[in-house]
C-alpha cells in the first residue's frame, strides 16, 4: 500500500470517528438548568389555536409527555456546552417553534407561550426551567 493511501485512509477514519463523537457526545452530556415542556389547563378558546390531536409522539417527543403528564411538565433537557447541543439533538424549543410557526396566531403573551388544542380541550405551552 502507496504512502498517500495509507495516509488518506487515516484521515478518513479520523473525520468519521469525530463525526461520530459529535453526533453521539451531545446526547450525553448535560449541564446547567433543565428545561421543561409545560402545558396548563386554560379556557381560553377564543383565537386561533394550533391542533395537537394527532401529533405524532415522535415528531412532539417532550409536547406528549407533558400532556399525558399529571404535573403538565415533559420529560427534562439540558443544553450543556454552552448551547451547542441544541444544533445536534432535538428539543423543547425546537417543538415550541414547531408549534408557533404552524399557527402564528396562536402565540400568546409577547410569543412565551402558544395556545394550542387537544381533544377538545385548550391548552398554554411554554418552556420553563427547572431542576
């Protein structure tokens, strides 16, 4: 085996062993505050409202879990390393965008929290941190 050769297929399998850790190292760590998905009960139904029925629980992972919760909070997720998490790994903010964008209307006081409406009852969604 030529030199060169031997010397691309070392950087090939670098690049793939860091593409890799990138992918899987996010997933793994957590620091700082933990954020949660939380729905509350409301009867405001007038205005625009985004459907949740038939969301799907792996699309709306934490949206699910905070409504089939008896506290209304979803499961907790940590940004850890200073954010960067957040472009590798799905997460409530990601669902919350997910959710005023579908239906801009349906965002409520200054954009923190979205009315949305599942089997017929109305619900606020908004992130809160906790611990």
């Amino acid at each position: 085996m030529h030199r060169w050769t031997r010397y691309t297929l070392w950087a090939i399998g670098i690049i793939v062993v860091g593409l890799l850790a990138l992918g899987a190292l996010p997933g793994l760590t957590g620091s700082g505050p933990t954020y949660h998905l939380t729905v509350e009960t409301t009867t405001d139904d007038g205005g625009e409202a985004t459907n949740v029925t038939d969301v799907s629980e792996r699309r709306y992972p934490y949206l699910v879990s905070a409504l089939e919760a008896e506290d209304g909070q979803s499961d907790g997720y940590q940004r850890g390393l200073g954010g960067l998490k957040d472009a590798f790994t799905h997460s409530p903010f990601d669902e919350f965008d997910s959710l005023t964008q579908q239906t801009p209307d349906a965002a409520r006081d200054d954009g923190d929290r979205v009315l949305v409406e599942h089997d017929g009852q109305y619900y606020l969604v908004s992130i809160t941190e906790g611990t």
